[in-house]
C-alpha cells in the first residue's frame, strides 16, 4: 500500500540562452498546469533559477519538460538538485 505521492522541491540551474526569451513565463505557466508552487528566477550570469515544489512526479515532468527542447530559446545543461521541502510556498511566479 502507497501514500501520497511526497513533497519535494527541485532547484534547477537552467544554462543556455534562456533570458530575454519568454523562458520564465513558459515554465511558470507548466508548473501552474502541474500544480506546483515555486519560482523561476533570472540570475545575473545568464542561467535561470526555477524552484519547483510539489509532488515528486510533478517535479520530475516538469524537469523532463525543462531538458526537452521545447522551451523557448535554448538550453544547454540543467542542473538539478532534490531537497526536502523546508517551508510552503504559494504560487508561482517569475522574479
């Protein structure tokens, strides 16, 4: 017998040429579609930042969708870390 699927939160480092491309609005509005909460932020070197906290497999497809090529502008690499989740978080929004 299973439980819930668990929480967790993903912090995915995005590399490539991913500002300026729309790349933050179309993650917020996966993650909303998956139910997640969390933020895709730019940061000063050129990568995104999206944190993603949900039920497992709803992170896992929304790092699948991260790494598919299908996203506005290109990626190069992400790098992806899994945590327990320390604190709720509401929304998703684009910093």
């Amino acid at each position: 017998m299973t439980g819930p699927d668990p929480h967790v939160r993903l912090s995915a480092w995005v590399h490539g040429r991913v500002q300026g491309v729309g790349f933050r609005w179309w993650t917020r509005a996966r993650a909303l579609e998956l139910g997640l909460t969390g933020f895709a932020s730019n940061r000063p070197d050129g990568r995104v930042h999206v944190v993603a906290q949900g039920p497992r497999e709803a992170c896992q497809r929304l790092l699948d969708l991260l790494q598919s090529g299908e996203t506005p502008g290109a990626v190069d690499n992400v790098v992806a870390d899994w945590v327990e989740p320390d604190a709720p978080m509401t929304g998703f929004h684009e910093r």
